[in-house]
C-alpha cells in the first residue's frame, strides 16, 4: 500500500505529515503528487472530500522549499483560486499545517474582508495567495499585487466558478501570468464549458480522475420524497427531530428561504444556524464554527456560503430546493459520507421542481429512489396535470437546462468595467480581513 514517504515528498513535509497524524495518501493524492512534483500540468476531477486540497498543496510546497527564491514586493509565488470565502480560507490553513516547517507566507484574498488591512498584507511580498476572482482583481486594478512572479496557479471547483459566473474573471486574471508557469485544475464535475477552459489554461497536462464526473458515491443513500411546498417545514422538522444527535446540512435555494427555515426549526425546538453571502464574515464563521463543534447539530446553506464547508461527520444533507444547476446536486450530497465513512442525502421534490429532477437524473445517469409524503398526496394529486403541463419541452424532452441567470453574486457584480492598471469605481464601502499569516 502507497504511504507518503513513497510520493517523492521531503522529510521536512513527511515528519509534518506524521505529526499532524496523516498516515496515508488519498487516491488523488496518490497519483497527482508525483506528477506534480515533475513539473506537469494536471487536470484533477475530483468530488468534494477526496483529499484534493493536500493533492496540490504539499508538491506545490516542496517544490518551493527545493528552489527558494526571495519574496518580491506586491507579489506571491502560488496563486490559488477559489470560488468562495470560506474555501480559501480552509485551502489557506491547510498550507499553513503541511508548511508549518517552513515558516511559508500565506495570504487570504477575499470579498468583505479590510482592502487596506490586504494591501499591506501583500506589501512585503508572500509565498501563497489564496483569492476570491473579484477581490484579486481589486487589487491587481489597484497596483497593490502583481501577478509577474507567480509560478503556480491552482484553479479550485472550477465548475462551480462557472456556476457563479466567474469565468471571464479567471481568463483575465490569467491573461496577466508569466507564460512559464505549472497549471493545477481542479473540478467535480466536467461540463463542456469548463473542459474548453481546462483545454485553454493547461500544456499538455496529466490527467487524474477518482471518481466519474457527475457520479456520487456510491456510499451516499440518496432518496427523493416528493413534497407539496407547502408541507417542506413540517416535514423536515419530523425528519431531524428523529436525528438531533447527528450532524445535518439543509441546502436551500435562496438566502431568505435558509433565514425562514432556520427560525422555523428554532421554534421546533431544534438548534439550526443559517450561513450565507448576506451574513458577515463573523456571522458565517460563528455558525461554521458551532456546527464544527457541535453546538449547533443544523446548519441550513445556500450553495454559495457551503462551499466552503469541509467538515466531517456530517451524517445526513437534505435538500429542502432542489438546485437549478443539476451538478450542484453532486456538489451538496459530497458534503456527507467522507473520510470513508457512508452517509444519507433526502432531497425534497414539489411539484414545480420535476424539470429539475430529470435534470439531475440525466447529469448523474440514475433514478434515485423516490417516496411520497402522505400528508402531502392529496395536493401532489391536485398540481399533477400542472406539473406535466411544465415538464413539456424540458431536459427530458432534449432541451438542455439552462444555468440561471438571476441576481449576481458580490464577487461577479465587482468585476464589471475594470481592466489591470486602469480605471474602475471606487469600493462600495470598507470590508474587514481575515489575516492568514505564518
């Protein structure tokens, strides 16, 4: 059996590895850190929980410690991409724990964080920057980091970048890097857009896979209860008043609705925290950090704000809306069954929501088991015809679903009208930082 001590690793990072009690690489790790050790370019498809992090992380880092070079000002060595706050700042600690030997520099780049508090932070120059795309562009705009000297760029859940519309930002971001450079990208999933994206970054890169791309695993017990809208809290408050002990993530569409079904499960007696982009940073990391804890045993998230969860034991995650990208489904049920461990993911389907499910059946290329709320038959009965009536003309009638196109995230509003070193609007207002230094 493969151990790290076989992957080509320093003894500086192995003895780190061993006290930090890592024993044995991942199968992505396996095989993406010695191709990485050797220069190549790599493309990883890789769900959520499978150790990529670790996977780019520690090669990126011998290979800084084997050839070390003076930290230039306004300037990193690795720029790592990522498509939420709490992601970077979870890929940022991680560098820190596997280079804890080699008193690395790490900064955290991101929306709702200090912009002044940042650029000094850069000033001095450091080794790895881990950045939100709207927020590196802030200060890319501004003079305060130059992209020049980066010899690494790892780009994370690429396709969930696609999903939030951050695409055109990563090829402009990328346009301003030094051709020589080894390119690291990492996707769960594989969409035709995010394969020409891979196609345009990577030189003839390697390319790893541990599981088929839009394929959960097989150790998730998935089932679909077929709801009317009106009945979703009721049914949920039965559904986790059975499993207050455990640990349980509820996906919800929108920021308002993660608010309503977390105070309704507060007055249901069941201790629930809601995490998304309205929150501030403090509140975010206050609830991921009573839900680590188990403090509060319910996190209820939209798919932005829980992208950044990497959190073990987490046994049960229901999906109160069902995703209107159907990849993203593959995205929230990795959220449990880590570590090896098995886990349950209870998706609830209304009547408006059918379009969305033969879409995800089609991305992951099953039926997933379905029951039906009793209390709900009588209305599911009403809204049929309703229902067929709007699954006409939809993906399983072979019109491909559409990505929505509603409000922007923060991130993606912030990139508009902005060139490097040229004109742009002024910040909307003073934003904190989550300083990450070693």
């Amino acid at each position: 059996m493969t151990t790290f001590s076989d992957l080509g690793l320093p003894q500086s990072i192995l003895k780190t590895l061993e006290q930090a009690g890592y024993e044995r690489p991942t199968p992505i790790q396996a095989q993406a850190i010695p191709l990485l050790l050797k220069g190549r370019d790599l493309l990883g498809i890789a769900a959520t929980g499978t150790g990529k992090t670790a996977a780019f992380a520690l090669p990126i880092l011998a290979q800084l410690a084997d050839r070390k070079q003076p930290l230039r000002n306004r300037s990193c060595q690795v720029l790592v991409l990522s498509p939420t706050r709490e992601l970077a700042q979870q890929i940022a600690d991680s560098f820190l724990v596997y280079g804890e030997s080699m008193r690395i520099r790490v900064a955290v780049i991101v929306g709702g964080n200090s912009f002044g508090k940042q650029a000094q932070q850069l000033q001095r120059g450091v080794d790895i920057v881990v950045a939100t795309p709207g927020r590196l562009l802030d200060h890319a705009d501004q003079g305060t980091l130059r992209l020049d000297a980066t010899r690494f760029l790892v780009l994370d859940e690429a396709d969930h970048m696609l999903d939030l519309g951050f695409i055109p930002a990563v090829k402009r971001i990328v346009r301003n890097l030094p051709a020589e450079r080894q390119n690291l990208f990492f996707s769960a999933t594989m969409p035709k857009e995010i394969a020409g994206l891979a196609a345009e970054l990577l030189d003839n890169p390697e390319r790893v896979s541990v599981t088929p791309a839009s394929t959960p695993a097989e150790r998730i017990d998935q089932k679909i209860v077929h709801v009317a809208a009106g009945h979703k809290v009721r049914l949920l408050t039965e559904l986790l008043a059975t499993r207050q002990a455990e640990r349980v993530l509820v996906f919800t569409r929108t920021k308002r609705g993660a608010d309503r079904v977390a105070i309704s499960l507060e007055k249901a007696g069941i201790g629930a925290a809601a995490i998304h982009g309205n929150k501030s940073q403090p509140q975010r990391q206050r609830a991921l950090n009573g839900f680590k804890a188990g403090d509060t045993p319910i996190l209820v998230a939209t798919d932005i704000a829980a992208r950044g969860i990497d959190i073990d034991g987490i046994s049960l995650v229901v999906q109160y809306d069902l995703p209107e990208v159907p990849e993203t489904y593959v995205h929230r049920i990795g959220r449990t069954a880590r570590a090896g461990a098995s886990g349950t993911a209870v998706s609830f389907c209304a009547p408006d929501d059918q379009p969305l499910l033969r879409a995800i059946e089609k991305v992951t290329r099953r039926t997933i088991p379905a029951e039906t709320d009793p209390a709900s038959v009588a209305e599911l009965a009403a809204a049929a015809p309703a229902a067929r009536r709007q699954g006409r003309g939809g993906p399983r009638d072979g019109v491909k679903a559409q990505r929505p196109q509603g409000r922007r995230h923060p991130e993606q509003r912030a990139q508009q009208g902005r060139s490097f070193g040229g004109q742009r609007r002024p910040n909307r207002a003073p934003q904190r930082t989550a300083e990450v230094l070693a």
